[in-house]
C-alpha cells in the first residue's frame, strides 16, 4: 500500500512512486484524480450533495439516510457515479464506467464500509471505491484492481461479489477517513432540532436555525431542507424579515463563502464557511474589558466574538459581495 501522511486530514498519499510494486495504471489514475482535487474537498462536497439529493430535504424534509426507501438507497451508487463524473469530466469508459488517463475505471459506492458490489465484468479492471458515512461525517475513496482472490466466494442474484474483509489492506486509498462535510440536523440534540423544525414558516425555521446553530458550517442542503421552499437560499438575505436582516438585531451575523465574508471568520477565529456554506455568530461592539480579543472593523466601529457575558445589541451590516 502506498504510504500517506497522518497529518493530512484527507490522508493523501505523499508519492505516486513509493512503491515499486504499485499497479502503474493504478498510479496514472491515481495521480489524475489528485491532479484535479490535491486536498479531497471537491470529492467532499459531491458527496455532500449526492446524500442530500437523495434525501431531498427541500420537498420531503428529510435529513436521515434511516428514512429513504429501499429503492432509493439501491439508487445511491448510481448518482454518486454521475455526479462524480459530472465534478470531473472523467470520460465515459470503454467497458466500465469513466476512462480517468487513459485506463478504464468502475465505480462503487457504499454507505456500509466494505459493502461494494463487484460486478462479474470488472474482473482485472480498476474500480475506485468510495465509501461515506452521515453518522460518522467521514468518506473513504481508493483504488483496487478487481482479482479474484481478493473477493469472497459467495455471490448474490446478480453474480455481484465483495471484497473480503481481509484483503481490504490491498485497497490503494487516495482519502481514508476524511472529515464529510456535516449534515447539521443530523448531529443536532432533538430538542435543538425541534425547536427549529416545529416552526410554522420557512423564514421563521431559516431565522431560528442561525440563531441556534452558531460557529458552525451549514451547508445549502441544511437550509434546503428546513425553508423546504423553491427560493430557500433568499430567506438569508440582507432584507426585512430575511435572517440576516432580523438576526443582525440581535449582533448575530451570517456570513457566506465569499472571500470578505471569510476574512471575517478568519479574523475572529470562527469556522470559515466554504463553497456553498454558511456560519453564524455574534458580534458586540469591541470595549477595553475584551482586550486583545481579535476585532474587526464594519460600519466604522471594531468588533469582538461576543460571549455569555456580553449583553445583546444590534450588530453591522456585512460588506457587499457579488452573488455567485
């Protein structure tokens, strides 16, 4: 197996030549895919959204993978593939599913970590195997060159076979264990998630879920699925009755992934929101008792993290940025 380096929160490996005995195809496929995603977060986010696609949280509002049928569990591998090939560009393969440098390349998804059903026809091909877990918020994605000896001897209805648990080690992997972004209703306490859900309008479930989840990334999925409107992104903006019209009242702001926005959360040490997310938190204007707390400068006046401590006043208005 290739060696990665620990400290890499994706678990990249570090060299495509660290071992002679590596499957060179393995290493050209290998090598494109980080070519086109060094650090995962491309892999992530596609991930992210297949599970909230799936889940369609803006018509149904769902957020557990518990909840979707059968059928639309049996459906996951399927958008996975094509939304992987549609983040990429991989080429259709000749016999499998995308051609990546040149080599044909199958693609298995399982939420059930080593789960993947190994079609008969993949036999001596590479099949890239992805795994991710909403429960865990983790993703696995590696390559393994389909042999015989690596599957188990049973097989199902459709003559599709696993690979044994103990030849698991054999699998090449590009991220192993890396963080998914968060499906935040998931991981919330029930009471935190009732209290959100059980409002009556969209805007008000918008307005109190940034209320009540702050310093933490929300993705477009999230707000999909509590505004359940076609429009949900609009309950954010900067208008009356919009979140962050009325929570800006209260000092709490709501910044997006656009890069001034970013600068702030990066100033005053909260999470960085990135492509598609947003972090709430709250804000009071800075005074001699917050120190060297780290500030920033909006409407013409410095500002600090507010704590438990500092009492609630209206907070600035953020800069403007291009929609995008």
């Amino acid at each position: 197996m290739l060696p990665f380096d620990e400290d890499l929160g994706a678990a990249a490996y570090i060299s495509a030549s660290a071992s002679s005995a590596v499957d060179p195809e393995l290493v050209k496929v290998r090598d494109q895919i980080l070519s086109l995603d060094p650090c995962g977060h491309r892999f992530a986010r596609t991930l992210r959204e297949t599970i909230d696609q799936l889940l369609n949280g803006e018509v149904t509002g769902r957020y557990d993978w518990k909840t979707l049928f059968k059928t639309e569990k049996t459906h996951a591998g399927t958008l996975v593939e094509i939304n992987l090939q549609r983040e990429f560009g991989f080429g259709d393969g000749v016999e499998m599913d995308y051609r990546i440098a040149g080599v044909d390349v199958d693609c298995k998804f399982s939420q059930t970590f080593g789960s993947w059903m190994i079609p008969p026809e993949a036999l001596g091909h590479l099949c890239l195997v992805v795994w991710a877990d909403d429960y865990q918020t983790l993703w696995s994605a590696g390559l393994v060159r389909i042999l015989p000896e690596l599957l188990n001897e049973g097989n199902n209805r459709d003559r599709k076979i696993t690979i044994s648990a103990r030849n698991r080690q054999r699998i090449h992997w590009i991220w192993h264990r890396a963080p998914l972004p968060e499906n935040v209703l998931l991981h919330l306490p029930p009471e935190t998630r009732s209290a959100i859900l059980s409002l009556p309008s969209g805007q008000r479930r918008v307005n109190e879920l940034f209320r009540r989840v702050q310093q933490r990334r929300i993705g477009r999925g999230v707000v999909r699925t509590v505004a359940q409107q076609y429009d949900y992104m609009a309950r954010i903006r900067e208008a009356k009755g919009r979140a962050r019209t009325v929570l800006r009242e209260e000092g709490i702001l709501v910044v997006g992934h656009y890069e001034k926005h970013q600068e702030i959360a990066r100033t005053l040490g909260v999470p960085v929101p990135r492509s598609g997310e947003l972090v709430s938190f709250r804000v009071v204007g800075a005074k001699a008792r917050h120190g060297a707390s780290p500030r920033v400068v909006l409407d013409c006046r410095e500002w600090v993290l507010a704590d438990d401590n500092d009492p609630q006043e209206p907070g600035p208005l953020l800069p403007r940025h291009t929609a995008g």
